[in-house]
C-alpha cells in the first residue's frame, strides 16, 4: 500500500511504546510524528523509531495536515481536550483507556467524533487477545442465554503504578477503578452484550497505601503525595434486569504473584470463565453437567499491537470503530457512580 495512513503519537514515554510494533506491522499505516512534554523521552523514542518530526507542542501535532491520525497515549486528564482538537483538525483519534475520566467529557468526544466524520476508539487491549476474541465469538451464538449475572475482578497484590499520571488526581482523575477497574468492565460488558446501565453502588478507597513501608514491586516505595484511591468495588444493575458484582484493586492482600483478572457470567442456558475459556452447561433432561472449554494457542502478537493493526484497517476499509466510544461511555458512567456513591454512601441512579 502507498498511501498509508500518517500517524502521530501524543505522549510517546509510557504505553505509546507498546502501540508501535502494531502500527509498525500494519500495512495501512506508519508513525511519522511524535510529541512529548519530556523532551529527554521525546528524544529517545524518536532515535530508537527513527522519527524524524518530533515536538514538545501537540498542537503541532493536531495541526498538521500531512498526519491523517493521532494516538493519545498521555495521562487521563488530557485526553479528551486531545482527541476533542484533533477530531476538530479532521483526525482519527486512537485514544489509550479510559476514554476519558467522566461521562461528560466522553459525551464532548462523541460529539466532536459525529461533526467531524472521523473514527474515534478506545485502546482497550484486552479485546484484541485471542481468547477474548474466541470466547466472544462463542457468547454470540447464544450458548449462554440470557446472561443475568456477572462477577469480574482484577486484583493486583503490591502492584500499584507509582508515576504521577497514574497516583495524582490533576493527571489521572481516579486511581485503580479507571486504571485497571476500565480493563475488567470494559470487557464484562461487552460478553454481556453492552445492556445499558441504570444503578451502581460502590466504594473507591484507599487502606493501605499510606501504611508505614508500603511498597509496590512496579515501584518501591509508595509515593505520599498519592492522592487516588487503591481499591474499588461495585454492584451494578441493568435495564435489561441483569447484575453485576466488580473488584478491583491496586495492593490487595490477595493470593495472586501479581494480577488476578477473573470473569464469571451466568445464564439461562450456561455459565462461563474468562480467561480459562471454559462454558459450563446442563442437560436437564439427562440431569446430567458438562463443561468444555476453547483450546488455546498463543496470540499471534500482542494485543496493544493488534489493536492498532485492526484500527488502521477499520479506518481505510470504512469499518465502525473495533471499541465504539458509545460503549466506552456505558463503562465510564458506572465507574463515575463508583465514586459518586463512596461520596454519597447510597446507590446512584445513572
């Protein structure tokens, strides 16, 4: 392909550097710019990537007419101002999770994304493994009915980020409930099938961060400054009449190395477990269960890679965006209502 689509990266320190073996192996695309409030890491990327067009001004970046792309790889805080001004400027917009940190600001995006007439997604990697994928594939045909409830976590065990885009609010908004608790429900509700949420009761606390000699094994010692939340959890109700029951947390004293993401969904004709791959399933006429479960092989590549590669393919083949921010919005009103209900101590109606 001659005309690759030109891509120029916003916030190339962190996670940008698993974005780019993906849009190095798509055939649809190419880095060709890239910006950064650092100039040491501005730098550094762009002699190990060859980039030749770099900058401390995004602005730069969003005005240029020659780049058909921006990926938005920075802090929370700045993403939807980003994706907003480059949507603006006619871009398509990859944006890092959460899309944003409040519904209202989501809602600024999808407007910008409809007057503009451009492609607008979340990079929600864990859609893009392949037993995500398979197990998905396998949901669509029905083999859980009705699915009515849901039990999802993703525990880490001394595992906190300790950067400042990750551990202060005027960066990062929240802490483990959109840092990690996004990755989790994001996927949850997909399975389920995106019902639209109505209720959420939850609690965002932090109990032992601050503990004398608390400590991440990402990190060492636990900044005092951290002023977000290290533990989440939530119990969410759909119009469809269907529940769910969230955790998630940073440091939990939970029987893990480092991470435990689990899923469970209950149906009327099965249950499920991600990321086993295994469906479980009852003939009552035999009374007789039996569970099965996908064989799994290893991915290909990465996810945070394939999901550029399925991005850049959706924008030039005219597909709908592989992560629809619609359902990006379902997954950040109800983390809000988490910590709208810790504030309020009660259920929030969405």
């Amino acid at each position: 392909m001659t005309n690759k689509l030109k891509i120029g990266i916003i916030g190339v320190g962190g996670i940008a550097k698993t974005h780019m073996p993906g849009w190095e192996e798509s055939p649809y695309a190419e880095v060709v710019a890239g910006s950064d409030v650092s100039e040491a890491a501005l730098k550094a990327w762009g002699e190990k990537y060859d980039v030749k067009h770099v900058t401390t001004d995004a602005q730069t970046l969003i005005n240029d007419p020659n780049i058909d792309v921006i990926d938005i790889c920075t802090p929370n805080n700045f993403h939807a101002p980003l994706a907003i001004a480059a949507l603006g400027a006619g871009k398509h917009v990859l944006c890092e999770k959460p899309l944003a940190p409040t519904p209202d600001a989501i809602r600024e995006m999808i407007a910008a994304r409809d007057a503009a007439g451009k492609m607008l997604m979340t990079a929600q990697h864990q859609r893009f493994t392949g037993i995500a994928k398979a197990m998905k594939a396998e949901i669509e045909t029905g083999v859980l009915g009705n699915v009515y409830h849901a039990r999802s976590w993703m525990l880490r065990r001394a595992a906190a980020p300790t950067r400042p885009g990750f551990i202060l609010k005027d960066q990062a908004t929240g802490g483990a409930c959109i840092d990690i608790g996004v990755h989790i429900l994001d996927l949850t509700l997909w399975f389920m099938g995106n019902p639209q949420p109505i209720a959420v009761t939850g609690v965002a606390r932090t109990e032992l961060a601050h503990l004398p000699g608390a400590f991440s094994i990402w990190g060492g010692a636990i900044p005092p400054e951290m002023n977000v939340e290290e533990f989440a959890a939530a119990f969410v109700r759909f119009d469809n009449g269907a529940t769910l029951m969230l955790e998630v947390s940073w440091l939990l004293h939970h029987d893990t190395p480092v991470e435990d993401m689990q899923m469970w969904l209950y149906g009327t004709g099965g249950g499920s477990h991600y990321p086993r791959g295994e469906f479980f399933q009852s003939n009552y006429a035999t009374q007789q269960h039996y569970n099965r479960a996908i064989k799994r092989t290893q991915d290909i590549r990465p996810p945070h890679a394939q999901e550029c590669i399925e991005f850049a393919e959706a924008v030039v083949q005219g597909k709908p965006s592989p992560v629809p921010a619609e359902q990006s919005l379902q997954v950040q009103t109800i983390l809000d209502g988490v910590y709208r209900s810790q504030i309020g101590g009660g259920e929030i109606r969405l």
